[in-house]
C-alpha cells in the first residue's frame, strides 16, 4: 500500500510541475498552450487507463482459467471459448483508450 500511495504521490507532483511550466509558457503564448497541454495530458491519461484496466482484467481472467483448468482438466474444452472471448473484450477496452487519445490529439 506505501508503494501505491508513493507512487500516485510522485504522479500528482510531476503533473503539478508540469503544469507549472505550462502556466509560464500558456501566459507567454496568450493561454493557448495551456489547452494544449491540458488535452495532450487527458490523451496520455486514456491511454493509460484503458492498457492498465485491460492488462489487470487479462492477468485476472487467464489466472482464474488456469486455476480452473489445473482443478478440472477435462473441462479445458469448455473454458477456452469463454476465455478468448473475455479476452478480445478486454483488448477492446484498450483499444477504445487509445482511440480516444489519437480524438483528443487531433483537438492539439
């Protein structure tokens, strides 16, 4: 848990700084840079949620696959069509990240 709260400490003050550096540079360009780098932060944001939602739900579905196959082997036939199912939905999430992104960088 140290490791988790460190971490979203040390995300929330890089993206502090940066805003910091953008302000100075938006005031000097007339504000317009600000947006700019409010989007290119929002595009970079989906793109990151959407791979680590789909990556945590892939490891936990091929997880639990795996633990039901090896406590019943016969039924391997059976899993694996729902399991590359779930997994193609999940791809999908990602992939829906990240077209959001390429959205928010034709607004730049």
């Amino acid at each position: 848990m140290k490791k988790l709260f460190a971490f979203f400490a040390m995300l929330f003050l890089s993206l502090m700084a940066t805003g910091l550096a953008m302000a100075a540079e938006g005031a000097a360009a007339g504000g317009d840079g600000q947006v700019k780098a409010a989007v290119a932060i929002a595009a970079g944001i989906a793109v990151a949620l959407a791979s680590f939602g789909a990556a945590l739900g892939q490891g936990r579905v091929g997880a639990a696959a795996m633990e039901s196959i090896g406590r019943n082997p016969n039924a391997a036939d059976k899993l694996f069509l729902p399991l590359v199912l779930t997994l193609a939905l999940l791809e999908a999430l990602a992939l829906y990240g990240f077209v959001i992104a390429i959205l928010l960088q034709g607004k730049i």
